[in-house]
C-alpha cells in the first residue's frame, strides 16, 4: 500500500495550531507540549591547513559539530563546494533533521492509535538550487518511509498518520519549502 500525502506547497508562516480532525486525542494526551525548548551546539572549524582562509582552495571546509554529553559529528561542505564527501554537510543535516522529526511523531501517533510499528526506513531527498543572488535555497524534500506493521493492524490508519505526523513535525513546520511524503506501508505476515 503506498501513496502521497503531506504536500505542503506554501510557506508555513502564520500556520494554525490545530491539529487535522483527530488529533484532539493527542493534545490530549500529550500535556508536556508546552512552552519554549532551547538547543545548543558548537561548530568548530577544523580546516585550517596552515595558512587559514588566505585562498579559497587554501582551507579545508572539514569542521566538528559538538553538543554536551553526545558524540561529535564530523561536518564539511558538499564535495560540489570543496567539502569531503565522507563528513555530513548541512544539507545532509536538514534532510535528516526532516526524516527524523516525521519518524518521531510517526511512531507517537503510531503508538496512541494501537498501530504495532516493526519497522521504518525513510530514503528521503533534498533537491537545493543554486541562486547567483542568494547563494542557493532548498526547493523541496521529499521523504520515503516505508513501514512495516504488525497483521491485523489497519493499514489505511498507519498511511493516513503519515499526513497528521508531518503536521506535528517541528522541523517541517520551519521551512519555506514543500516537504512531501510518499509513504509504503508493508504489514508484517503472521507467523
């Protein structure tokens, strides 16, 4: 079973908080989503080759993405822009800042509505164009889960979370561009 959902064409500003017909179950449920939440990292530049920025070949964009108490990331460029290919870049980060936020709240509505998750696996893509003026923007995203849910869980319920997951996303709710989803839902068979 697969199909489309979550097309969000316009830019999210100004976007309600009411959930799609539903969710009240959720709010319900859920008390502890209120109030401001605060985030801190630290990106070190690592590249300095030994003469820094003197040219732009000169410096490698390597550089250390730290947060207390996790492990570091090790962060580049894109290879398109001089980065090393084997690092994470930002662009890598925020297609998987998108696919890991759907996935969270997926297996939360999963969870409340009794749907049995096994299994998920998103191959999700980011398409960014370079602009001479701006530098460059995200057009869209596009992410790909597929999920595998327990027999006898309903597999038109596990598809239609996807759109009230992508709702609740705080990740997608911060972008100016469409996020979209095309979910495939497997039921697991009995044994």
């Amino acid at each position: 079973m697969g199909g489309r959902c979550c097309d969000r064409t316009t830019k999210r500003q100004g976007h309600e908080a009411t959930a799609p017909q539903g969710d009240r179950t959720i709010r319900q449920q859920d008390h502890s989503m209120k109030g401001e939440h605060h985030y801190s990292v630290t990106v070190e530049w690592t590249g300095n080759t030994g003469a820094g920025t003197a040219g732009y070949a000169a410096y490698s964009r390597d550089h250390l993405i730290q947060a207390a108490g996790k492990p570091d990331v090790p962060g580049s460029s894109d290879p398109a822009f001089r980065g090393d290919a084997a690092r994470w870049n930002p662009e890598d980060l925020l297609v998987a800042s998108l696919s890991a936020c759907h996935k969270l709240w997926y297996l939360h509505l999963c969870a409340v509505e009794g749907i049995t998750v096994q299994a998920y696996r998103d191959e999700a893509e980011g398409v960014m164009r370079e602009d001479p003026e701006r530098g460059g923007a995200f057009a869209s995203v596009t992410l790909r889960p597929q999920v595998t849910i327990g027999a006898g869980c309903d597999a038109a319920l596990a598809e239609q979370l996807h759109e009230r997951a992508h709702h609740f996303c705080f990740i997608a709710n911060s972008v100016n561009f469409p996020v979209r989803c095309e979910p495939r839902i497997v039921i697991q068979p009995s044994t």
